[in-house]
C-alpha cells in the first residue's frame, strides 16, 4: 500500500522556525561595529597598568608606550579566529552540562553585591558566608538555574579571602558549574586548587571544567594589573574566563547605543588578545553587564529597556565573532519584590534568551546590582521556564498537525478522551508558582500572592534540601586549601 502521508513529499526551499527568532543587530552592523571597536584599540589604544601584559602586547606586535597599548587590527582578528567558538563546560560530578556554542541558553545568579535580603526576616545587610551557603542550595535545587554565583560578597570572613571562602559554600551545597571571581592571582590559585580537589586533578579539571573564571575591566579602555592578570593566568592553566566590562551610555561610554556597543567590544578584545597570545585557543567568553545611566538618579540600571536592547545587540557582535557571550537578565531596579520586579524581571529574561545569549546572569539582583534576593531568584526561575517553553517554539510535523485526529473528532466535538491528548497535554508548560486556580479554589488555598508563594519555596528549599555531598576526603582538602590561604593572608598582615 502507498504512503501517502505529507512527511512524504518532497519540499524545495522548505524552511523551519524551530524557535522564535530575535536578531538585534544584521552582520552589516554588527561588522560597523566590530570595525569601530578595531578602530578605537588601533587609533586610541587601551591604558593596561600591568607589567607582564605590556611585555605580552609588546611581543605580540602591539604598540606600547608606557601604559598604553595600541593594538594593530590584523592581531585583533587573529585572536577572534583562535579562540574557540563553542565551550564545554560540566557539572562537578563530570557530567557535560552546559554547551556555549550557537544559541544554546543558561540562566544563572550574579556576584558580589554588597547586600542580601535575608530570606526570613526580610532585612537587607551584609551578606554572610551562611547566605552563601543558602544561595548554593537554592541554586541547586531550582531546575531553571544552570549555574551558581555567589549573590553577594561575604562579610563575616577574612576579607582579603571572601572570594575564596564564597567558593567553599558553593563547593559544598552545589553540584552545578560556578562561575566565581578572585581578588587576586592568589585567590585564583585556590579557587583552582579547590576545583581541582573536586575534579581529581588539575588535568581532569581543564578537560571537564565545572568552573569559569571572572575577570572586570574598568572602561573606557582601562585594565587594572587585577583584571588583565587573571585573564593571562587562566589562559596559562587552561581555564575558561568571563571577561567583562562593565560599559554604560553616559558614564563609561557615550550616550549612544551603538558608541557604547563599540566600549564594550573594545574592552573586551584586550581581554581576549592577552589570553590567546598566552595560550592560543584559550576559553574565553565576552559580554557583561551593559546599560545606561539613569540621568535622575545616576544609578547603573539593571531594569532599564536599553539593558535588554544594548545587551542583544552585544550578543549579536558576540555571535558574529563566533565568541560565546554572557549577558544579562532577570533582574531589577526595585526594592521588594512586586510589579516592577516582575516586569523588569521578565522583559529582560525573555529578551535575553531570544538574543541567544549563553550564560545569562544576574537573576537574583535587586536595587540596581547593590542587593541580592534569593526570592528573586526562585521568582526568576518560574519566568525562565515560562521562556523556555517559548523558545521551545512550535513543532510542526504529522504527529503535531493531527489532521486525522481533526478529522475523526469532526466539527462541535472535543478532544479531552482522545488518545492523542493523552499522549501530548504534557507538552504544556506546568507552572510552580504561577497560580492558575479558579477564584474559590485560589481562595482555599489562602489566598495567597504571587510573593508568599516566592517566599514560602524559597524557605521550603532551605530548609529542606538536601544537596548530594562530596566525600569526607574531598571536604578535608578543600578545607586544607582555605586553611593554607588564611595562614598566607595572616603572614602578610
């Protein structure tokens, strides 16, 4: 008998969306862009206030005149074609997890704000190594969050050591890949020595990093001998960096979208050129936070349209380049969490996934970046899975037209006892927290709002989850490391 199903047709030119699709930038602009960035490390040069990068950019070819460093175009687009396109990165179990490369998307926290809002008494105050610790095990229970971030720099520790003490709680309480920062090369040392403890050797660390890097410039055009060292340190032991400016219109850059674009991009080749001419084909990621400056109240939004607009448009450059790009979402201007929160919230996790950013972060930052909430983040992460189901896009084949399905149902019939509702109704997206009760079932229930539901999950998580734990002998070394740090950090005082 003939098959005369439509899967059988032979289609010319057929062309699938399988996902909605958000292009901020053509490749025309993003190539007037990528050209004004060569332009500015050409012409204008960047100000690099450490003595081994110099000596990197002046073998290179670059042109070196005290701390500044002008760079020839033909070296920029040499580092660009060697760094790689797509990086691996697996959870501290050694399983490959997170794949940045094309437009593949994961969402995670941020770092190193000054405050936290405490969970169960609602005070907003310096966070503590405990809140790291809560942070990690709400990271690790959130299906939608990919990776772990701090949430805020610890307070009640050595403070030289609070990235290193951070690290530990994250170790600990998580089995996701962290992204984590250094004060120093120092710190950076025994955030690796540490990863390695977990991966079983620095060697099976670099072949299946759960761990990247992060490293900030300071625009326009300025690397501090802080931020340019790490990146050379992580290319010297094969580890994948986050470099990134922190870039916004009217304040670092110029009060254009498109100048600010050109800041960002030029300040974080540097990053990149100083990485591959130390180890070519080194991991690196570019983006950051990039916004504006809010004229009122002088603030660097996080909640501003441009955030998501400038952000896009960074990742567009990203993607043109073929570098993988983090970018910026799921967070917030406000104070509490309320209208403002959702909105900005929203806007900018949904406009950040259809950019086809990689790593997404900051989903857990409130009051312009100063404070972190852990209710934001399990707020975050309902959102994140709402987006998901729209990226997911719309499947047409046989099996999802259901034409004979149409046909056997027939006009004025319904679907629910048919077998093929059975086989698909769990293809709908089932929210957590989104409440979708009607009025009196809602109102048994306590008529709760969308924050008590935030807050009750939250609480719920930290008090009961249980993150699966390392072995005893892992714990040892790890805390052998940090004791090592403390004793180095108390020799120097």
């Amino acid at each position: 008998m003939c098959d005369l199903s439509r899967s059988q047709y032979v289609r010319a030119n057929y062309q699938v969306n399988a996902t909605p699709q958000l292009k901020m930038l053509s490749d025309d602009q993003c190539e007037n862009v990528l050209n004004g960035a060569l332009e500015v490390l050409e012409r204008t040069g960047a100000e690099i206030h450490s003595e081994e990068a110099l000596e990197i950019f002046r073998k290179g070819g670059c042109w070196v005149d005290g701390n500044m460093v002008c760079f020839p175009s033909h070296l920029v687009e040499w580092a660009i074609r060697s760094a790689p396109s797509r990086i691996v990165i697996s959870n501290q179990k050694g399983e490959r997890t997170m794949f940045l490369e094309g437009q593949n998307v994961y969402y995670g926290p941020g770092p190193t704000n000054t405050y936290t809002i405490d969970p169960f008494t609602g005070e907003r105050r310096r966070a503590k190594k405990s809140d790291t610790v809560r942070a990690a095990k709400v990271i690790d229970a959130l299906p939608n969050i990919s990776f772990a971030m701090d949430c805020g720099t610890v307070m009640d520790v050595t403070p030289t050591l609070s990235d290193v003490h951070a690290f530990q709680a994250m170790l600990e309480n998580t089995n996701k890949p962290i992204i984590h920062w250094g004060f120093g090369i120092d710190q950076y040392q025994d955030i690796i020595d540490m990863a390695a403890a977990v991966a079983g050797g620095l060697e099976a660390l670099q072949r299946d990093p759960f761990i990247l890097l992060y490293s900030e410039s300071s625009p326009p055009l300025r690397h501090s001998v802080e931020a340019i060292d790490k990146a050379i340190f992580a290319a010297k032991n094969n580890i994948p960096i986050v470099y990134t400016p922190c870039t916004f219109s009217g304040g670092v850059a110029p009060a254009t979208m498109a100048a600010t674009l050109v800041i960002a991009v030029a300040d974080s080749l540097v990053g990149l050129v100083a990485g591959q001419l130390v180890r070519k084909g080194s991991g690196f990621v570019m983006g950051g936070l990039i916004s504006t400056m809010d004229m009122s109240s002088t603030i660097l939004s996080y909640g501003a349209a441009e955030l998501s607009l400038l952000s896009a448009g960074l990742t567009a450059v990203a993607r043109y380049m073929k570098i993988p790009m983090f970018s910026t979402g799921g967070c917030s201007d406000s104070k509490v969490i309320d209208t403002q929160m959702g909105i900005e919230a929203a806007f900018s996790i949904l406009i950040a996934g259809l950019s086809g950013a990689n790593l997404i972060h900051d989903c857990s930052y409130m009051e312009y970046g100063a404070t972190s909430s852990l209710d934001l983040m399990t707020m975050d992460d309902e959102i994140i899975g709402m987006v998901k189901k729209i990226l997911g896009g719309v499947l047409v084949d046989d099996e999802h037209l259901a034409l004979d399905v149409i046909d056997k149902v027939g006009p004025g019939g319904h679907y629910l006892a048919d077998d093929h509702t059975m086989d698909h109704f769990r293809e709908f997206w089932a929210p957590t927290l989104i409440n979708r009760l009607r009025f009196d079932g809602w109102k048994a229930e306590g008529s709760k709002t969308m924050a008590q539901r935030v807050k009750e999950k939250t609480q719920d998580i930290i008090n009961n989850h249980k993150p699966e734990q390392k072995s005893e002998s892992v714990l040892k070394e790890i805390q052998a490391i940090v004791d090592r740090a403390e004793a180095r950090e108390a020799n120097k005082r």
